[in-house]
C-alpha cells in the first residue's frame, strides 16, 4: 500500500480526517516545542530571580537586578506596589491588605495565564485526535465494504487491503495524541513547581510592601 494509492482511492471525508490530523500534529508540536522552550526560560528566570530577592541589600538593586534577568519580562509586574498605585471606585476604599493582596493575585494570574497559554490546546488534541482517527477508520471500512458489495467475488487479499489502509487513521490519531498528552503531563508539573515558587515569592514581597506601607 503506498501513499499515492490511498490518497487515490480516498474520498472526501477519509482526506478531510486526513488532512486535519496533519494539521493538529503540526499544531501540537509548535506548541511543544515553544513551550518547552518558554518553560525552561521562565523557570531558569524565576530562580534567578528569587535569588536576587534574598541577596539584594536594597530595592533598586532588586529591580535593577530583575530587569535584567526577567529575560521574557515576566515577573516584572510582582515588583509593581499595589499601594503605590491609584484604586479606582470601591476598591480604592478597600483595606491597604486587600488592595495589596488584590494586587499581587492579579499580577499572578497574568503570569500564569503566559505560562498555561496553549495548554488546554494540547489537552484537547490529545483528547480529540484517537476519535479523529477511529473516525476515518470506521469510515474507511464502510466505504470499503460498500465497494467490495459491487464485486462479485471475494478473497481475503481484497478484504484486507482496504481494511489495512483505513486502520491506519486510527494509528495515525494515536501517533497525535500520544505526544500531546504527554507533553501536557509534563509541562503541568513544571507549571506546578513554578506556581509554588511564585507563590512563596509573593508572599515575601507581600510581606515587604506591608513594612513599607504608612502606617495610620
């Protein structure tokens, strides 16, 4: 069986599964690559940060320091006093710790939706793609067995020609999901780390902004 002969043979709906497989495998593995990539970036970034928060004497060498390892400018925003900045409505009438807590969730959810972005992508790849391809497999063994109904004699080699060829969707869902599902997996663990990590962060400079605070 070769590529030429079942493109040959296929009909629209068996290229249209075809052709949206290739397009989720090519989706998938930008993703992959590019997360993999950002991911190891940020968590690089991240620890250089905190390390530059417990060694640094003064807050302009934090922010000098952070600017310059923040490499894909994203954790800039933590340094942002949420008290230096002006309320609007009634969250301005807030308490300094709610405005402040308020204020470092924020800058949190930003960071983390960059860093989760095209995750739930890979998770519906990984999901979808086996039914894609059981899809054009049971459509492939319908129109095949609906081709052989017009030959008048049976033997097993045409039989399991077509059969074959229309199994192979299925594989070909799986080959897709297959790398998505385990990027996923470990891409979220990292994620996992990483958002512990943010989470001890803010706290310490929670704890700073509120020392800085004037106090009533």
């Amino acid at each position: 069986m070769s590529f030429l002969h079942w493109l040959g043979q296929a009909d629209a709906l068996s290229l249209g599964v075809a052709l949206i497989l290739c397009a989720m495998s090519v989706l998938s593995w930008v993703l992959i690559l590019y997360k993999s990539w950002l991911l190891a970036v940020a968590s690089r970034d991240l620890t250089l940060c905190q390390a530059a928060w417990s060694q640094a004497q003064d807050w302009r060498q934090v922010q000098a320091t952070w600017s310059a390892l923040d490499s894909q400018q994203l954790f800039g925003a933590l340094l942002q006093n949420p008290l230096q900045m002006p309320g609007q409505g009634l969250a301005a009438q807030a308490s300094l710790e709610d405005r402040l807590s308020s204020g470092l969730r924020q800058a949190l959810q930003n960071i983390r939706q960059r860093l989760q972005a095209g995750q739930d992508l890979l998770a519906t790849i990984g999901a979808t793609s086996p039914f894609i391809g059981l899809l054009g497999t049971v459509w492939g063994i319908y129109h095949a067995m609906i081709n052989m109904a017009q030959v008048s004699q049976y033997s097993l080699d045409k039989v399991a020609q077509p059969v074959g060829e229309a199994l192979v969707m299925t594989a070909a869902g799986l080959a897709v999901a297959i790398p998505a599902v385990m990027a996923y997996n470990l891409m979220g663990r990292r994620l996992s780390s990483m958002n512990a990590a943010l989470d001890a962060l803010a706290f310490d400079l929670r704890a700073y902004f509120m020392a800085q605070a004037p106090q009533h």
